[in-house]
C-alpha cells in the first residue's frame, strides 16, 4: 500500500547533495586567502565588525588584536573544522562575492538537480538544513552547474537560526518555521546522528550513502538508505 508523500523535503549539503570535498577543499580553500583582506576592506560593515570581534572573544584575543591574528584563528578554526558562527559569517560572504563575481561554481552529485527539479514540480517543496550558514547556502544552490536551483527551495537553515545538528529541538523548530507537521518532513542526510535526530522530533527519515563520501561505511540503523535521490521513493509508507 503506497504512503503519503512528504509536504516538505529538507536537505542536508555535505555528503548528500554535494561531495564533501567540493566544500571543504573548493570553498575552503577559496575563502583561507582572502579571509584577512576581506575583513580589512569591510570595516564598516556591521557583520564584519561583529564576527571580527566574537572571534577576539572567543580566542581570547585583545579587544584591539590585529587582523593578522584573527585570521591565524580563523584558520585554525578551518582546518579543525570548527562550526563558529563568527567564521561562518566571513566566510559566506566571501563565497557570496565569489559565486557572485563568476569564480566559483557549486558541484552538485548528477543525480541531484533532476530529483529536484522533479520534486518541486510535483508540489513538494524544499528546504535546506546545512552547517554552513543560509548566507552561504543560497549562492551555492543558485550557481550549481546544472543551473539556478535556488529558485527551487523554500527555506534555508543553519546551525544559528536552527540549532546544531544533532539536536531534536532544532528539528522542531524548523517544521515549526516551515508551518508543517513534523511527519510531513523528510530529512535527507549522510549522517546517522542527524537522522536520529529528526526521527526524535517525529520527521521521516532517509539516510543517503554515497561512494566515496565519510559515511559511506556508517551504520544508519532503522533509518532507510539510498544511494541516490534517483531511488528515492516519495510514496513509500514511513
């Protein structure tokens, strides 16, 4: 007997829809040079000024400390894959000028753009819930090389105006912002944690296992897997 089929797919980026190395070695590596220079030709702006100094707090730096040693911890904060809200800041509006300007491309798996596509036009719609932030997530949806999908999707959400990952209650705020019952959303990831999560707040679940990707050996225990959207079937029972 077929199920219903979800209101609402939220994505994970890392791992489902992208490689992970796309991100962390293409955007990384884009935003680790230009991290100090970005900061000192914006010095006016307000969220510049902020990260720069929740950066100075948080590293315990000197409220005056130069922009040299703010990108030392930045850096540092990169390579430890560190999700702080002050780097996530600098960082997507460094990726932001990049997508914008034409130096940056977002890689998307081939079996993604035409799921997509399939699904809005059937009336599903999407949503992204990511650890980079929803300043970053938009461009990177919006320069993919299968062409514009950020038109495609409803809502973006980070680990700011969420929460962190691996917490129930940031689910929970999502279908609330979303203004849906939790068991219309499908949560899309590589990550059993997350998955784990999503289930507890009442959320569909399928966990993606890609060739080559960190959780392709992980155990998703009584959540379903696929190993592309292409078989993903929207109108199998929960």
């Amino acid at each position: 007997m077929a199920g219903t089929r979800p209101a609402w797919i939220v994505l994970d980026i890392e791992g489902t829809t992208s490689a992970t190395r796309s991100v962390r070695t293409g955007l990384y590596e884009y935003a680790r040079p230009r991290l100090g220079a970005w900061i000192d030709a914006h010095p006016e702006d307000p969220e510049v000024r902020d990260a720069v100094a929740q950066v100075r707090a948080e590293a315990g730096l000197a409220a005056d400390a130069g922009t040299a040693d703010v990108v030392v911890v930045l850096r540092r904060w990169m390579d430890g894959d560190v999700k702080a809200t002050p780097l996530k800041t600098l960082q997507g509006q460094v990726w932001a000028a990049g997508f914008a300007g034409g130096e940056l491309t977002a890689h998307f798996f081939p079996d993604v753009p035409p799921a997509l596509r399939a699904w809005h036009a059937a009336g599903t719609r999407l949503a992204v819930f990511s650890s980079g932030s929803a300043r970053a997530q938009r461009p990177w949806f919006r320069h993919a090389e299968a062409g514009d999908l950020a038109s495609l999707v409803d809502g973006f959400f980070d680990t700011v105006n969420a929460g962190p990952k691996r917490e129930t209650a940031s689910y929970r705020r999502i279908a609330g912002a979303l203004g849906a019952p939790a068991g219309a959303v499908l949560f899309l990831s590589d990550v059993p944690a997350e998955l784990d999560a999503a289930a507890e707040a009442g959320w569909r679940t399928t966990g993606v296992r890609r060739p080559g990707e960190p959780s392709e050996a992980a155990g998703f225990g009584r959540h379903r897997v696929v190993a592309s959207f292409a078989e993903l079937d929207l109108e199998e029972p929960r």
